[in-house]
C-alpha cells in the first residue's frame, strides 16, 4: 500500500482540525435560560421594592395559555427555568440586567392576590478551555493546509522545472 505524499497528509490533517475545530465552538456562551419567579406582592411593592400602580396589575385571566402556564409552574415552584425560548410566554419581556414594570417585572392578579412575577434571561457560562483548545485547532489546521498547500505547489513546480 503506497504511503500518501507528505502534502496530502498535511491538507488531509489540516482539514480535520479545521472540522475539529468547528465541533469544539468558540467557547461562547451556552444557550440561555429563561427563568420565571413568582411571590406574593406587599401592598404596592414588586420585587426588588419596585412600586406599582394598579393600572399595572394584569389579571390572570387575561394572560395567554402559556402566560398562565409559566406563572402557574412558577407560582408553585420558583424559579421556573426552561432552556427554549418557544415554552416562554409573548406576554412577557426576558430581561438581564434592567427590570421596571412591563420589563421584567409584572403584577399578575391571581385569585385576588397580586403576586410579583419576574422573568430574567440567563446566559449560559463562558467556555474559556473550548475557546482555546477551537482556536488552538484553527491555528495548527490554517498552518497545515497552507503549508500542504505551498508544498504541492513548490513539487508541481520542481517536476515542471526538470
């Protein structure tokens, strides 16, 4: 069985880092998580002492189903966490970092209670040892190919010259 030229073991090896690279990501962050907690309101204060007008309370009713459904799973269990954004309710904004009334925080009255439900989007952590070893991969597959490359090159033009 003949050996493969070294050119062609370097393209070859280049390539699979350059896939291998791409299966190992750029390290980002993970999929977000979409997170729904749910308590019982005082007086006039939301979480975090947020004041509300009753202007701003929405009644359960009035919810859509899946707004009801994540206040209701929340409202039992808080935090209510879902990875997808299709099982998040479009009565509701996911914020990160800036929450107001109508952004983030919401009054919802439920059988006569008002309960605070606050919706927060939470980004995955920051893969710093993927991140190097993709970028480590794109590297030596870029320095592979070129040089598998410039070596077929540099062969064809040598069988040319003699």
């Amino acid at each position: 069985m003949p050996r493969p030229a070294l050119q062609h073991a370097l393209l070859g090896v280049g390539i699979l880092c350059l896939l291998a690279a791409t299966l190992v990501g750029g390290g980002g962050p993970a999929d977000p998580d979409y997170v729904h907690h749910v308590e019982a309101a005082s007086e006039d204060e939301l979480a975090y002492g947020i004041t509300y007008d009753a202007s701003d309370v929405v009644a359960y009713e009035n919810l859509s189903a899946r707004g009801r459904t994540v206040f209701d799973r929340a409202r039992a269990d808080s935090p209510y966490v879902v990875g997808n954004e299709s099982a998040t309710a479009p009565d509701f904004s996911y914020t990160s970092d800036h929450v107001a009334v109508g952004q983030g925080l919401y009054p919802v009255r439920y059988e006569g209670t008002v309960y605070s439900l606050r919706t927060e989007r939470e980004s995955g952590d920051f893969n710093v040892a993927a991140l190097f070893v993709g970028i480590a991969l794109r590297g030596l597959g870029i320095v592979l190919v070129v040089f598998g490359v410039l070596l077929t090159g540099w062969r064809r033009y040598r069988r040319g010259a003699s």
